[in-house]
C-alpha cells in the first residue's frame, strides 16, 4: 500500500514537472511544440474520479496549487459550523461597527486632559522668626487652620507704642477741647465788660460836656457881675473921694466920711467878689473841660478792651484749630494702631481654603521674609481641562455631559459637565504665541482648552486621591 501511494506520488510529481516545463503558450501550444489538451475543472467534476492521486494529478495540470493526497471523509458539518461562525462575526462587527459610528457621531473624545485645581502658594506678609509649624506634608487642613506661626514679639510691642501714641493725642484732643470752652467764656465776659465800659464812657463823655457849657456859660454872668461891681466900685471911689475933700473943707461931717468909706469898702468887696466868680466859672469851664478829656480817656481805654476781648475770639480760634490738629492726630494714630493690629494678625499664617499641604518648606527658627514661599495648599475643588482639537468643539455647549477616566484608576469613570470653553486657544496663552503673517505657514489644528467639573457624587471616595497634574480621558457628549 505504501509502495502504491508512493508510486501515485512519484507519477503526480512528473506530471506537475512536465505540466511546468511544457507551459502553454498564448497559441494554445506548449513551449516544446507539442499540443497539450486541458479538460475544464466542471467537466473534471462532473466526472466520477477513483482514485485521489489522478483528481490532484489533473488539478495540477489545470493549474490548482497541490494539496494533501491522503484520503479524508467528507465533513458537512463542520463547513455548516464555519459559516454559522462566520455569519455571527459578521453580524457582531456589523452591530459594533454601527455602534461605534453612532458613539463616534454623537461623541467627542481626547486623551490630551489634565486635573486642574487652585494650588495656593503660603507665604508671610511680614518679616519675622518662625515659632511654630503645626502642620506636615500631605496633611488636610481646613480653612482657618493655623499654618505656621511667627514670633509676635516685635509687633506686640508696635502695637502698645500705638496705643500710646493714640492715648496722648486723645489727651491733647480734651486740652484743647477745654482751651476752647475757657477762652471762649472769658472772651464772652470780657466783651461784655469792654461794651460796658465803652457804654460809661461815653455818658461820662456827654456829662463832661454838659457840664462845661454849664460852666462857659457862668462865666459871663460872672464877667457882668465884675463890671458892675467896678462900676460900683469907681462909683463909691469918686463918692469916698468927694467926701473927704469935704470933710476937709468942714463941709460935711464925719460920719458921712465914714459911711463914704464903708461904702467904698463894700463895692471894693464886691469887685474881689465879682473877681474870685469870674475866676470860679473859669475853673468851672476848665473843670468840665477836664471832664470831657477824662471820660474821652475813659472811652478809648473801653475801646481797648473792646477790641482785647474781641481778640479773645481769636484765641478761641486758634483753640478749635489746635483741637482741630489734635483730632487728625488721633486719626493717624487710630490707623497705626489699626496697622500695628494687622501686622501683628499677620504672625498667624492660617489656610485660605479647605485642602490639603504640599512642598512645605517652613520649619521652626527659620527667619523669612515677606514674600517668601512657605508651603503649597492644594484646594478640594478640583476640575478637568479637556484640551480638544478646534474641529471638535463645534457642537460643545455649556452644561454637556461628560465621562471622565483617569490613568491612575484605568476603569473607573466619573461623570461631569461642560462647565465653560476657552476664550482663546492653547497656544494664544503661551509665552511666545504664534505669529501666522510671519512668512511660512504651516497650519497646525489648535487645541481649545475646555474646563470639566466633576459631579461630588461620582468622586465620592476618591477625594483624597485625585490630585492636580493627573492624566485623563475625557469623553464629552455632543448631542
């Protein structure tokens, strides 16, 4: 049996070997020159071959590729198997093809996608020594929470010499304050006494001059009363003279001469009298005149201090700028008060939000400055940045939902919403934006960065463990 199918092997061999050296022309003749008749492939089928060595040999000269010549049985079966195989995969990448165009249609995806967050960089306000550090690394905090704590020394004592500063110059406020109310009575008083005064003096003005035209006019009932007395007198003179030449010519007696002479006594009287009157209204006039100088004294001295007390309302002003000058004394020291409180405030540097602490570089002795970073406090409040190609966010609106994976929980997704789009692309924020109108131009699809909040409840229990800088995967959907 061995030796046949050996033989049928050997005689498939040299058939394919002269089938291949006697190659048919394209006139229907072999390479040789000898005319080689082929039987079609159906009429080789319609035949019943026996045996399995001439169906390969006569494939083989029809040009079939040479195949197994050990006999099998026929299996239905299994072709029925394959094909039933065969249909099924082609419906399953039909349905998962038009599953993925109908996702590929109605979503937009990227993998260029980072974690974003607030990161607040701690630093002091002030200069100081650092006293305490009640916080480490990776701690959470919460807003509020004591950071670092500065030695408040130096400051304290800012604050009382402010204080103090504060305290004289409310004091110099009262000072003034009560300068105000002295000068201001006084000058009252004194005003009122002056206008008194000024008011007596010139009565006493007006009397002095009553007076004195009272006296002028003595005078010339004085000066009539002399001349008459005068006349009298020369009168009685020229009688007192007469008598006695009589009485020496015996022609009158001797107490005629007597009464001549007591007359001419009398008048001379007289005349002295009318004399010391004249002499009187003169002192009277001189007198009132005297009067009217006096109280005309009098008045300018009340003018005087008329116009004192009225430069006692200039004092009064000066009081109320001096209170004035003491106010804004206590209004600049009420605000280095307010700054030394603030400053001193400034050596409790406490948590501006909920978070948790990176990078801490703060420890207990060091003297930093203002400015100088402390620590970083990464917030809770975390979202996406989605950078997608411009041709992507055609359809993006606000409020869109969102499937999120992240890298570091492959698996795992989490949901959010289109919270807003980029005013501008990626590239317009960088340190050198592109500049197109620069001679060449290669067009590059810019990304636009898209910001994604993340739903609390799908982060739920993962708080802690997504931080900013993680890689994502970010699915948004469009319709």
């Amino acid at each position: 049996m061995d030796s046949i199918n050996q033989n049928q092997a050997d005689g498939q061999t040299s058939q394919f070997d002269d089938h291949r050296l006697n190659s048919k022309s394209p006139n229907g003749k072999a390479s040789n020159g000898k005319t080689v008749v082929l039987e079609s492939p159906t009429a080789q089928k319609a035949d019943t071959i026996a045996n399995p060595a001439d169906e390969v040999a006569e494939a083989n000269v029809a040009g079939a590729v040479p195949v197994d010549t050990t006999p099998h049985r026929k299996h239905p079966g299994r072709k029925l198997i394959l094909a039933s195989v065969l249909g099924v995969g082609a419906i399953a990448a039909g349905v998962t093809g038009f599953r993925w165009w109908q996702f590929a249609s109605t979503h937009e995806q990227t993998d260029n996608a980072t974690v974003s967050g607030h990161v607040y960089q701690i630093s002091s306000r002030i200069p100081g020594t650092v006293q305490t550090v009640p916080v480490d690394d990776n701690q959470q905090v919460k807003a509020g929470q004591l950071l670092v704590q500065l030695d408040p020394k130096d400051y304290q004592v800012k604050v009382q010499q402010a204080q103090a500063a504060l305290a004289i110059a409310q004091r110099q406020a009262q000072a003034a304050q009560g300068n105000i109310s002295l000068a201001g009575a006084n000058t009252q008083a004194q005003t009122a006494e002056a206008q008194g005064n000024v008011s007596g003096a010139l009565a006493a003005i007006a009397t002095a001059r009553a007076a004195v035209t009272e006296a002028q006019s003595g005078v010339p009932a004085a000066q009539a009363q002399l001349v008459k007395a005068e006349a009298d007198l020369q009168k009685v003179q020229a009688d007192y003279s007469r008598y006695q030449s009589l009485y020496q010519d015996g022609a009158v007696a001797k107490q005629q001469l007597d009464s001549a002479k007591a007359a001419f006594d009398v008048a001379v009287a007289q005349r002295d009298v009318a004399q010391q009157g004249v002499s009187q209204a003169r002192s009277k006039v001189a007198q009132a005149q005297e009067g009217v100088t006096s109280a005309q004294a009098q008045l300018a001295a009340s003018q005087g201090g008329l116009q004192k007390a009225q430069a006692g309302s200039v004092q009064t002003d000066v009081n109320r700028s001096q209170y004035a000058a003491a106010n804004a004394e206590i209004t600049q020291a009420e605000a280095s008060l307010a700054a030394a409180q603030l400053q001193l405030s400034y050596t409790n540097i406490t948590a501006p939000e909920a978070g948790r602490i990176g990078r801490k570089t703060a420890e207990v002795g060091n003297i930093v400055q203002a400015g100088q970073p402390l620590m970083a406090l990464v917030g809770n409040d975390l979202w996406v940045i989605a950078n997608f190609k411009e041709t992507q966010v055609r359809s993006m609106r606000p409020g869109a939902v969102v499937d999120v994976e992240l890298d570091a929980f492959p698996g795992h997704k989490f949901t959010g919403r289109v919270n807003s789009l980029s005013p501008a692309s990626g590239s317009q924020f960088s340190l050198l934006p592109p500049d197109n109108a620069t001679g060449n131009f290669t067009k590059v699809v810019q990304r636009i960065p898209v910001k994604v909040v993340l739903d609390a409840a799908s982060v739920q229990g993962y708080e802690s463990l997504i931080t900013p800088g993680m890689s994502a995967n970010v699915t948004v959907e469009v319709k």
